[in-house]
C-alpha cells in the first residue's frame, strides 16, 4: 500500500492529529497516527507519556517492530497496530488499561504472543473484534494455577533457600530454578510452549519472592492443582489470523542463545487428529479424501514489475500472488477439439476418469476428497528412441479453503516424491508425492490419486518441502531403522518434522524470524537440513534421528549469508557435502559447506557468485539477475532459468567450478552447455525441475503449459549457433470446467517433481490444482 512520507513525531503534530483539538497534549483523547512509515524510534516516548487522557490510538499501517518500552497511557481503551511488522509484543505490559486491541496483518505474531497479551493486559477483552473473554480467564487463572503448583512441586523437590540467605547465593538460586523450571515444567499443547516457558518464569521468579518476603505471599498460600492432564488440559487458544505458534518470540537469555535446540515432543499417546488440533507438534496426520485449499500470499497481492531493480530489499516474503477471481466446484476437463497432430485420422481417446466424490476411509476417519474429471490427452516426447508417453490422469483440489470446492484461488508451491526405501537401493519408481500449499500439506497417491495423508496448520502458509531420511532407534537392543520423514516451512519460519507413516507431526524448530522460502536435505547425509528464509540467510542444521518416543535434538551447523532471498537451493550430486548453490533474487552463488575443526566461525560468505550471458544484456531499466529456477539434469550439468529471460540454460558445474574467479567481484561466468527456448513471461517463481535418471527437463508457464525437453544428444548442439533448442514437447493445460461450464483458464506453474524413472509428473499451480501425469508405453 501507498504510504505517507514519514513526519517527524512533535507536540505540534500531535495537537493536529489529535481529537479534541485543543493547546495541551493531556487533553487529547483520540489520536491518528496511521499510515506515517513510522519505526518505533520515531516514536518519542517521552513526549507521547504527556498523552494522559489518551484513550483511542491508531498506529495501523506503519512499520513497528515493537511497542515503544516504557510508554505508559494510563488512560488508553483502544489500539489498533494492523498492519505493522510486530515481532515482540512485552511492551505492551504497560497499558494496563487497554480493553480493544487490533494486530492484523502482523506476520510474525504467534499464537503465543497471543496468550502473553492475554495474560500481560488484565482488562483486554476483544482482540482483532473478537471477544476473548473467556480464553483470557482461563489463562489468567487455571492455566496460570496449574503452572504454579507445577513449579511448587519442582521447588520442594529439588531446591532450598541458602543459609545464611546473601543477595549472591540467592541471585545464583534464582537462575538455577528459573532455567529448571523453563526446561522442565511442560503443560497444553507445543504449539504454545513459548508462552509457557515465558509464564513459567514470571511465576517461578514470584514464587521465590514470595518465600524471602513471606508477607506479600506465605507459602502457606498454595493453590490446588487442576485435576487435569498436563499436555492437552488447556487447548489453544485462537485468536484471530494467527493459528499456531513460534517457539521464539521472546527475549533471549543465556540458555537459550545456545544453538543446541533440545525438543522432546509429546509421546505418541497423547497426540490427537490433526483436524481438532492443528497446532500440536505431536499430532496425527487425518487420511484424507478431500483436499483442503488454501494458498499463501505473503507480500500483499502486488505484481513485481516486469524490470525489477537491482538490489531492491525486501523485509516480507515476495511471493508473489497471482489468484484469479473465479469460481467453481471440482468439475470436468473438457476434451480437447483438435486433432491430434500425430494421429492424421483424428482419433481421439475414450477413456474418462469421473473419481468426483471418491471416498476413503484411513484411521477413524472418513472424509471426502473433491476431484476434477476430465478426458486426458496423450502427449508424445519424441527426442528419445523410447519416447516417453504423458497424459494427465489426475486433477485435484486438495489444498482448499474450508475443504471449499469453489476455492480457485490458493497458490501451491512445492511438491517432491516420496524417497524410495533404502532396503530397494534407491532403484524403482515412487508413486507417493507431497505437496504443500496455503494452511496445509498432503501426500497423494499418484495412482489412484488419493490424498492419503493431510497435515494442517491454521494460520502458516507453507512455501517449501523436503523428504529426507533417517534412522529411528528401536530400543532394548533392536538395531535402528531407516524412517522416511518430511520438512515442511513457510510463512512462519518454523520447520515441521513429519513421520507420514506413522500419522505423526513429531516435532517442529525454529529457523528463522522470517518466512522459511526453501528447504533441502544432503541426500547422502539425511540428517543435515538446509533453510534458506527471507532473512537472506541458509541455515545449516542437523535433526539428528528419533528414538522411539520421537524425542529428537537440532544443532545449528553453520549460517551461510546472502544479500538477497534465496529461493533454491541445490547441492552438486557428487559433492553434497562440500558445496551448496543457491538461485537468489540477485544472483547464483556458490557457499563451502565443509565441516572443519579449523574454522570455528559459524557464518559464512559466498565462495563465487556464477553470473551468465543475459547479464550483458542489462541496463539501468532491465535486471536479469534473479535466478529463479534450479536443478541438477547430471552429476554435471546444472539448468536454470533467470527472471524475465525467455530461456533456459545448460551448464557444465565442474567446468564452470575450475575457473579462476575474478578477485574483485568474486564471480566465474557460466560455461552454457545449451539454451533451451521457453516462454516470454513476467511472472516470476515459475517451476523448473529436472529428472536426472531420464535425462528429461520440465518448467512451467504462466498459462498452465509444461515446457518439456528429453536432452539425450545434449553434445551435438552447440551454444554458439545463437539458437536457442526447441522444446521436446509442450503439455497444454487440461482445461478443466467449473458446475458452470465455464473454463477455468490456464493458471501459472508453481511446482514441477517426477519420480526418478518418470512414471508420474506432477504440476502445481496457482489456482488450487494439482495435476498428475502419468507415464504409458508407447504405440
């Protein structure tokens, strides 16, 4: 949104802006401070305290990261901080008369910052105009008592008053208790164990006050415990657009800085479907057969200009929102009317898949599963001398808004198959595939095109995916076994950890205060975890294995800094271990990911930064460096593809790695093996992927079109002809019909996976649609 030039906060200024108009600031009662591109040292908190009949105040729309500390309005009912960019919200604890609060469009507040303004403002009863009464009740009381019997307990069994009682030994004892009680003292769900471990030391520092000033409170005052569970008593409570919480909006102390990040989530007897409780860790995935839509748009829902800007900084996910205002239930694909072009006689396939309304039963639960039925089209690629044969066989709505057939407008962004067992060798065809989009997650079978599985989130919006694997320990002498796990982010910079065939969303950790925009695995060590998030910043993590009790630990390995988003991320097949590439909004660069016991330093900078052929062609008005697509096609040979070029290249890693790179710039040029033709376009994020053991490229459009080129006799074309390769074969989108007959129109391709031997492809795209192909022999 268009904001006003920023004003400088002085007495004049707020004698205009505020009602009643009067000559003195203590008489003010309602101010408008909206829409100013105001920071919080804008805000001078000295001048605003004269405010002291303050009783209504807008500050929506600027860019507060916080509440200015120490601002007391003893008088304040009402304030509205929509649209800001709210991290922490503690100093909020000073308007101890505020009733009214408004926070939307904040996208880091959780919902533990929730609870903690719950608990923080005694007299707050609506929030973002709903009517929190209640909720709050229960946590300014019952909650707030259980917890306080808990941590009585932990004090009669572990800890003592010194003797003779110093202000040192009673400062140490402090420390020593808080931190116990912080690690040990679980209670409600995970999805709220940062607001616990914040009120576990509010109550456990008043606690201890209360045995050295037994005046204020003997200990003869305790409360009775709830006769309750420990783990779910208290379920979370929702407020408003945020739906899950995020383990660290809170101040650091010493014990948490420490980047060892120690997770026991719940045990598997406590979890819950996840369709009753979406923001528990220890959850269980609900078998689904309808797909629930729903789509992220982190930036508002502007367009990116067609010649973006170089070094242009962006502080919110830029992804970027492209849905249509169209309606319609899961319908039909209509046939297509022309000929095919390789069958002169016209004949057209009679084969119509109708799965509308298919029903599975998974667990104790059945739920329906919203198809789209269509008259697939067979597809020949022609390059190979086994061509490969693709006609789609599924489309489905699986992401949607409140399981809404109608919704046509969630955006699906990543989707990755299934990692074969180790037992098989890593050889054969998977046909399970997850996708992620909007509030939640999915994974299909490809072949009969059911949704076996559906983890949701309420208020996350997931951007990337990855499966790994790793081992689960047994227990009483059993040897571990391999466990096939998923890692899903998004717009709340936490990573979930999922164990799909046991149902289990095992645990999460934070990676960063920002949106996470892509993840990826070593797949020759299933435990190291990379997190590229819009901090512009990868983290290098390792989750380590399970036990049996899926109790797990993450360590921070190393933080490679960018100066731009990342939004791929690729590991060379042959060197996982030792070098990483990222495709950022400014540029590819290259990162030595090698663990090394003579460097210390966790944080990293770029090695080289690749730059390619298309940059020559820039200006002042036209920028070609942001990479948005990357992928292996061989141990070798890299594809990529960079914003607004109508192209995708080829490229020789190992020759390109050799170079010498310039000592200034740090930079090598790519040495381009080809150039693929592909659409001009203006959208960016579009899907490129590659399937290496079939030598077979994909990459969507923005009219639903899949770009596909079969490179087997890659060495007889040459770069310097200037003529870019044609495509194998472009897939034109299936068209499939709303209940009105209407077509819904070809939509943009935000996701490409196949499955290593190329029995399936599978297409995401912006208007809630997966679209599965599937691989037949050929004729």
């Amino acid at each position: 949104p268009n904001r006003q030039p920023m004003a400088k906060i002085t007495e004049k200024l707020l004698l205009e802006k505020g009602s009643p108009k009067t000559d003195t600031l203590e008489n003010i009662k309602t101010l408008n401070l909206s829409k100013m591109a105001l920071k919080v040292q804008d805000l001078p908190v000295k001048l605003l305290s004269g405010l002291h009949s303050l009783q209504w105040l807008d500050l929506s729309g600027n860019r507060l990261h916080e509440f200015p500390k120490n601002l007391k309005l003893p008088a304040l009912r009402y304030l509205d901080l929509s649209d800001n960019q709210m991290e922490d919200v503690t100093a909020l604890e000073s308007l101890s008369s505020l009733e009214e609060l408004k926070m939307e469009a904040n996208l880091y507040i959780t919902v533990s910052d929730n609870h903690k303004m719950m608990v923080m403002l005694p007299n707050l009863r609506i929030y973002n105009n709903k009517d929190i009464s209640i909720n709050a009740h229960r946590l300014r009381g019952a909650y707030r008592d259980t917890l306080r019997t808990k941590i009585i307990a932990l004090w009669g069994r572990s800890f003592r008053l010194p003797d003779p009682i110093t202000a040192e030994k009673l400062s140490k004892l402090e420390t020593d208790f808080v931190n116990t009680a912080r690690q040990q003292i679980k209670f409600g769900p995970s999805s709220v164990s940062d607001f616990t471990k914040w009120l576990v030391e509010i109550i456990a520092k008043e606690y201890l006050r209360s045995l050295t000033e037994p005046k204020k409170e003997p200990e003869s005052s305790k409360l009775t415990p709830l006769n309750t569970d420990s783990k779910d008593s208290i379920p979370p409570v929702s407020c408003g657009v945020n739906g899950i919480s995020l383990p660290t909006k809170r101040k650091k102390n010493t014990s948490e800085m420490d980047s060892n990040i120690n997770l026991t989530p719940p045990k598997k007897q406590h979890t819950d479907v996840i369709e009753n409780s979406p923001c528990k860790s220890g959850i269980r995935l609900k078998p689904l057969t309808r797909t629930n839509p729903v789509r992220m748009t982190p930036q508002k829902s502007s367009q990116p200009p067609s010649t973006p800007t170089r070094g242009q900084k962006t502080d919110t996910p830029r992804r970027v929102s492209r849905a249509a205002n169209t309606k319609g239930d899961g319908a039909q694909v209509e046939k297509k009317e022309e000929t095919n072009k390789k069958d002169p006689k016209g004949t057209k396939l009679k084969q119509e898949t109708d799965v509308l309304s298919k029903y599975k039963s998974c667990s104790n639960t059945q739920v329906m599963q919203t198809y789209l039925r269509f008259i697939p089209d067979t597809i020949y690629v022609c390059f190979s001398t086994n061509p490969v044969c693709l006609k789609p066989l599924h489309v489905l709505q699986c992401h949607s808004k409140q399981d809404s057939s109608e919704d046509f407008s969630t955006q699906l962004w990543a989707c990755a198959f299934q990692p074969l067992p180790v037992s098989t060798g890593g050889s054969g065809g998977s046909r399970l595939v997850a996708t992620c989009g909007g509030d939640s997650l999915c994974v299909i079978d490809c072949e009969t095109g059911m949704v076996m599985k559906k983890y949701k989130v309420s208020g996350e919006e997931f951007f990337s995916l990855a499966w790994s694997t790793v081992l689960m320990s047994r227990g009483s002498g059993a040897s571990a076994q391999h466990c096939s796990i998923l890692a899903a982010g998004g717009k709340r910079g936490v990573v979930k950890l999922i164990h799909p065939r046991n149902n289990m969303a095992y645990g999460e950790f934070r990676a960063s205060r920002k949106a996470l925009s892509a993840l990826c695995f070593n797949h020759h060590k299933g435990n190291l975890l990379f997190t590229g998030s819009y901090d512009n910043k990868i983290g290098m993590w390792d989750i380590g294995g399970v036990d049996s009790q899926y109790n797990f630990k993450v360590v921070q390995l190393l933080v490679f800094e960018l100066s731009a988003v990342p939004l791929h991320i690729c590991l060379p097949p042959t060197s996982p271990s030792a070098h990483l590439l990222t495709a950022c909004e400014d540029g590819l660069y290259c990162f030595n990911t090698a663990l090394s016991t003579n460097n210390t330093a966790k944080s990293r900078s770029k090695d080289i930064e690749i730059t390619f052929p298309i940059y020559k062609k820039e200006d002042k008005d036209h920028d070609y460096h942001t990479v948005d697509g990357l992928s292996f096609l061989s141990d070798d040979i890299v594809a990529s593809k960079n914003y607004l070029h109508g192209s995708i290249y080829l490229w020789s890693w190992t020759r390109t790695k050799a170079q010498q790179p310039d000592r200034k710039s740090m930079t090598v040029c790519a040495v381009v093996l080809a150039e693929l033709q592909w659409t001009n376009t203006e959208i960016p994020y579009l899907a490129l992927n590659t399937c290496p053991g079939q030598a077979y490229i994909v990459c969507g459009d923005d009219k639903g079109r899949l770009w596909t080129y079969h490179v087997t006799n890659l060495q007889k074309h040459s770069f310097q002809t200037g003529k870019p390769i044609l495509p194998t074969e472009v897939l034109e989108w299936p068209m499939p019909v709303r209940s009105d007959q209407s077509k819904v129109e070809g939509p943009s391709i935000n996701g490409v996976a196949m499955d290593p031997e190329l029995h399936y492809l599978v297409a995401l795209s912006d208007k809630n649609m997966v679209i599965v192909w599937k691989r037949e022999e050929s004729l």
